[in-house]
C-alpha cells in the first residue's frame, strides 16, 4: 500500500524550480558546450594559494584555530564585521562613524543571497509589492514569488534606474491606493545583473529622496545589492546609496566576497538599519545560528595580509580583458547584422545582448541553434517576471565572460553569430527598421 | 523628521529571540563564570592540524583548488553525498541500496540546523500541529514558533519518547478532528538535547507503525535528529529510524558533522524521501544556492584520509570522561541532598538535573544563587514550549559537559552545590517526600 500524500506548506506551493538550473542542465549534457550562461567567476584567477596560507595561520595558531573550528556567533566574527566596515568606508570615502555605522550594524550571512532572503523572510507578507529592476537578478525574483508577493519591474537604461518611470508607477500605484503595500525597492545598483549597467551618480540622491517621498505610512527600505561592485573597469567608483544615507534608516546594503575574492568560501554581508537588525539576526539564529565560522576566520585573515585586497585588485585588469574581448568579438560578428545591441558594461560580468526580431527564449528557434552550435546563453526572459500571466520580454540574452577564457569567449561568440545567421536565414526576418519596435512588457523595456 | 516605521511581517513579528541568548550575554558579563550551559564542544581536541593539512591538500591540488573555491551546487558535493551515505551505511550495518537510497537523497546543509528549517518551511503553514518530545530541543522549539504551528510535546522517559502517551495524543487529536493538521514529529533519537536519553531499541518500530498508523489523510514525517549518534560511550549503536524505513518514505534523518568533527565547517547533511527532496532544494536554491563548497572538499579530504573516523572516535573516551566527572561529582555533592534527581546519558553532551522542590527558572532564587556562585545552567523551562499560556515544567536544569574541562565540571557542580544549599537554606524547603510530586506540564512530564 503506497502512504498517504506529503502536504506541502503554502510557501513551498509557491517555490518552483529556476527555469535556469533545468536549462543549465540540460545543456550540460551538451558535450563540447561553451557556456556564456553561467554567472561563476574566473577559474585560473582563484586565490588557492593564498586561502591555504591563511588556513594554515589561522588553525596553527593555537588561539584562533580552536576558535575557528569552534561554533561562532548568529551575527559573525567581530574582527571581519570590523574589516567589511573599514572597506565600506575606504570604497565611499568617508568613515564609518560620519554613517552612523559601527561593527553592530554589520552581519555575515551564507553568501549575499541568505542576506536577500532574510530580508525578504522579515519583511513580506503575500500580497505586498516589491519594486525592482526590469531586467534584474532571476534568483531574488524567485525568493520573491516564494513570499508570494506581487514584484513590478520598473525599467533600466545605461544610467540604471529611470527615475520617471519609478515615480509614475508609484504614482499609479498611490491612486490605486496600493502604495502602501510598496515594502522593498531592491537595485543591483553597480554593473548590474543582468545589464551591465550602472545607476548613475545623479540619480543616486533622486532615488533616495523618490524613496522617501513615497514612504507615506510605512518606510520603503532600499536593498543596494553591490555584489558587482568590485569589479570595476573603468571609471570612479561610484558613492553608495548607503553612504547617501546618513541616518542608517533606509538602505540595506548588500556585499560579498564571492566576487571579489571566491564564491567557495560563501560568505556575504550587510548593513542594516537598527530597526530590522534584530528581526533578521532572530531568523538566522532559526536558520542556522551563524555562517561557517571557519570561513570567516579564513577571510579576517587574508583582508589582514592585504592577500584579499590584493586579489581584488588583480581580477579588474583581468576581467576588464575578458570583457574586452567580448566587446570586440561581439562588434566584429554580430555587429555586422542588423538589428542587434548591446551593454558596454564598466564592470561585473554580464553583457546584455538585446535582438531588434528575434525570440531569445528557451523553446525558441535561436536557443535551439545556439544549443547546436555548443553555445549556451541566459535567455533575458529569466531575467523578468510575468506580469498578468503575460509572457515577459523575449528578445535578449545575458552573456557572462565570468568563467569562460579568452579563446571560449571569442569562438562562444562566433558560434552565437552562426546561430543567429541559420535562425534570420531559414525565417528570413531582421531588418535594421525593426530595431526601434521591440516587445516592450507591460512595465519595463528590454532597452 | 523621523521616518515612517518599518512594518514587519507577520512571520517576523512570531520570530523572538530564544530567551537563552539573553541569559547567555546576560551571565557573560559575569568574570570567572563556569558555563555549563553552552552547547559547545571540546575545545583542545579540536581538530585543527587535520583540517589545515586537509586545506593544504584540497588547494594545493590544481584541480580540486579551484573547484572549491568556485559555486558548488545547491545539493552539494557529490563526493561529500556518497561518503555521507556510506558512513551511515555503517553505522546502521547496511547498504544504501538496502535503504532505497543513493547520493540523489542527500543533501548537505549550513549546518544541520538548516535541514530543520527548510523542513519547516516546505512542510508546515500557521495552524499546524508538530509534535515533539517535552522537553525537546529549543532552537527547534523557536522554528516552529516563527511558523506559528502548534507544538504538542509528548513525554519522555529514560526510553526517549513514551509511545503510550504519544497514542493518547493522537487520538485525541483524531477525536477532535485536528489528526489531520499533524505534520511532522520531531525527535533526537540518540542521547537527547536536552536530557540525554536514547530512544530505546524495541520503541523505534513501534513509533514508526504508530507514525503510520496516524497518517491517514496526509503522510506525518518523522524527522529523526541525530546530531549526537556519534558520540556515543558506552552499549551498542541503535539502529536508525531511517534504516527502519526501507521504502524511504517516512523519515527524515539529519546529521553533522558538528559534533563529531568541528561546528566551525557547519556543514550538515539530511536523507530525504524523494517527494520533498525536489521542494526543499529549491528553497535551498532561494535561501543561499548552496552552503559553503571548500568546507565540503575539507570533509571529504578529512573522510578520504580517515582523519574524520579517527576524530570521532577519539572524542568518545575524552568525552566519556568528561561525563563521568560531572556523573562522580553529581553523586558526591547533590546526591547527598533530597528530592534530586538526574539523567546519565550513555552519550552525547547533557545531564538533565531535576529537583523536586526549586524553581529553575532564570528568575528564581537558584538561577540568581548560581550566578553569584559563578555557574551557569540552561534552566530547564527553555526546553519546553509553553502550553497555553501556562508556564512550562520549571524544577529541571539542562547541564552540559561539552566545553568545560574536567576540573572546570567538576568546580561548576561544586558551586551549584553550594547554591542549592543556600537556596534551601533560605528558603527551608526539601523533602525526600517532594520528589515524587513534581510540577507536571499539560502534556508531558519533567521525567
């Protein structure tokens, strides 16, 4: 006799699979496949070196190796809540003390996606609304339909944000009587995933002040995910929203040490306003009562070396390079058809490739042939959420030249190009006129 | 201008701090203190050469190095998957294949706390009921709290979890119709947290034919806590619920490497019936896409090299002494006075104290007599939840013998010796009469 059902929770009712890992997998059982889909990091680049010297360090020293395997606490390792705020300041320019910030504010989570999901956990109830970006990050839009809320996208251009569409949806949103319910505006305000883009410097304070604007009856807290932030290329490093925010009331800021130093040690942090820092510190105590210690140990160490310092600044010149030759290989192939565009992004590593015609999405023809030529991308469908049961915006693709070398970049793309050749050949379709007609969704644009 | 206040969801405003982290801080600041309330492990036999060299190894190799310091998958490790199984394989003197089971069924967690929130999670909405043992483990305790479940807990005597009361339970609840809001039951089923008893051997088909025989509209899972199997000192090693379980469909097991190795890898892992196995790793994929991937390369290096077995079992002699001490000087001090009892625990970390007559509680005159002594207890009122607004059983003291050394264990029952003496002292109470009328909770037993 076969038992009875398992009754799942609501919750979990709400939690499907990322359409991504059933895509990734599928490709991986492509052999010879490049993948320009996978938002891993640079192998090559990896500190093993440096990571089994401050292993060594730390667990020879009889202090802190005992300490180190010992449990630790919800909040994190005092030492590196220390450093993570020391870096903040460097990176804005100011001291921790002129944000109204100190070690207190700060803790460590299991990579900057536990922090997401916390914060998520402490704030949403069903039917809340969460503003973000159109395109933006697919796995906090899947932590978000898990708390069953309802996610507008508002759209991104090359200056990230647009201010004018954010304020005419909250206006919208204000008559509808529904502003309340606005809990979140979540932004990957530096290099952003999927775009590339970054949220320029004039609109950082009007971003703020549109936040404050809106927080009628309840304060909307902005989430500045600067996963990419170190990753820089270019230019001057941008203020944060969270140095704009003197008080500490408004911005939650989100870090990590995945990208700058390894994804493998998984460890992210934040800074929270002291009204939700208890909240979030009570659920991960539920959740797990603290990261791996060891780890932290491991990362106070090598920030004490200059060893993590170091590091992030060997990957710009080096990710800057693999960009680049994306950039060019892009310009020298696809750039010769009609109907193509793409982000020229400053940092991260994504490129969003955006096509004038054709269906980027996983049933599509292009996937297919891309499938076939042995290259795989992110369709940029992922990348936003339906919205009224409508299909989302199907005509880009995400490129990453995070964990592909040089040589897989440049013929990752060649392939691409082949592919977009047999799909426009056999359809007959693209021309430069459709370039200025693409699907637009309900709100947002693939821009 | 003070900004509108941040409104909370309802989950976190169910989600409070467990009452022992403040007493912890609180007693911290008392200087010369002896804990015998953490939770923590052994400190000096730490294995901290083993896991450095083990770092040396992973990193070192240019293969694995990089590897690790990349994302892993949200399941985790393959290798660290297999090895899991195998070590559980022999303990339980079977095969995987025996117990339907292959490395598909494990996942590895941040800890096995993890696996019980994501078990939580996936399974339980407000209003339904879990029943567990009274008293149980209290960070669980604080889980099922933040989901707004009922939790009726179930007593326990020297044979873990009483099964005739358990079957009155349960058919009162069937009586009032709410046998189908029972989703799981919880138990740790080797040398509980917190009193040290093992579910006995002829209980364990017992209480899954009573789990199945309840389970008549929806399918109740057992979640089988067996953080402290491997510490173990003395008689055989019980077979698991789950090696019960053949067709891989009741019980969850949930394991660590915590307590038999080192907490500061947090590395936990869980056998799963396949229907939730898919649910619960897609909330893992929301909550963190997978726990940290180097400290799941240094557990299969320390099981690849033997140095995790040979870990293990050196703590037992080491541990089993730190027991017999606390064992030898319960006897010489608090034996020789009336109306106390206590568990001895052929395993694990705690001794359960109970008193006919003294109020435990944090509170009361002993916690405060403790204090000033310079020893610290987990009042036993923190292992239940209370019922009905009452106030839980609270004549008990959960006492570890984890972290302290020999002398300290034996120094801290000293003082709480002469706390108990002063106590009475004051208050002129005890009785050998007392002891058999203990405060009994609404549905459980002191024990």
């Amino acid at each position: 006799m076969s038992p009875p059902p398992i009754v799942r929770s609501r919750k979990s009712l709400r939690t499907t699979d990322s359409p991504i890992n059933f895509y990734i997998q599928k490709a991986l059982e492509t052999p010879g496949l490049i993948s320009l889909a996978a938002g891993l990091v640079d192998e090559g680049s990896l500190p093993c070196e440096a990571v089994a010297q401050a292993c060594q360090a730390v667990l020879l020293d009889p202090r802190r190796g005992p300490a180190a395997l010992q449990y630790g606490s919800t909040q994190g390792l005092p030492r590196l809540r220390e450093q993570v705020l020391h870096l903040l300041g460097q990176a804005d320019g100011c001291s921790p003390h002129e944000l109204n910030l100190t070690p207190d504010d700060v803790v460590l989570t299991t990579g900057s996606q536990q922090l997401l999901y916390l914060l998520a956990e402490v704030l949403l109830d069903p039917g809340d609304i969460v503003l973000t970006e159109a395109p933006s990050y697919f796995v906090f839009h899947s932590v978000l339909q898990s708390h069953g809320v309802q996610v507008l996208g508002v759209p991104v251009d090359e200056g990230g944000l647009c201010l004018p569409a954010l304020e005419e949806l909250w206006e919208q949103l204000a008559r509808q009587g529904a502003a309340e319910r606005v809990k979140l505006l979540y932004t990957v305000d530096y290099f952003q995933n999927p775009t590339g883009w970054t949220l320029a410097a004039e609109r950082r304070p009007q971003l703020l002040e549109l936040v404050q604007r809106f927080s009628r009856r309840q304060r909307v807290l902005v989430v500045e995910d600067a996963a990419y932030r170190e990753l820089r290329y270019e230019g001057p490093d941008l203020p944060s929203l969270k140095s704009l925010d003197r008080d500490n009331r408004w911005v939650v800021y989100a870090g990590t040490f995945s990208k700058p130093c390894a994804p493998g040690l998984k460890c992210g942090y934040a800074l929270l306003p002291p009204e939700i820092r208890e909240p979030i510190l009570h659920l991960k105590g539920n959740h797990d009562f603290g990261s791996a210690h060891l780890v932290q140990h491991l990362l106070a160490e090598l920030i004490d070396r200059g060893e993590y310092q170091r590091q992030r600044d060997r990957l710009r010149p080096l990710y800057r390079h693999k960009r680049d030759v994306m950039l060019d290989e892009l310009a020298a192939t696809l750039g010769q058809e009609a109907g193509i565009r793409w982000s020229r992004p400053a940092g991260g590593l994504y490129v969003w490739l955006a096509f004038a015609d054709l269906d980027t999405g996983p049933q599509g023809a292009l996937a297919q042939a891309a499938l076939e030529e042995g290259v795989l991308y992110v369709p940029g469908e992922f990348a936003y959420l339906p919205a009224d049961g409508e299909r989302p915006p199907h005509h880009a693709c995400r490129l990453s030249f995070g964990v592909a070398t040089p040589e897989q970049i440049r013929e990752g793309i060649r392939r691409l190009h082949r592919a977009v050749r047999r799909v426009r050949h056999s359809t007959g379709t693209a021309s430069a006129g459709q370039l200025n007609s693409p699907a637009v969704p309900p709100r947002g644009t693939v821009a």
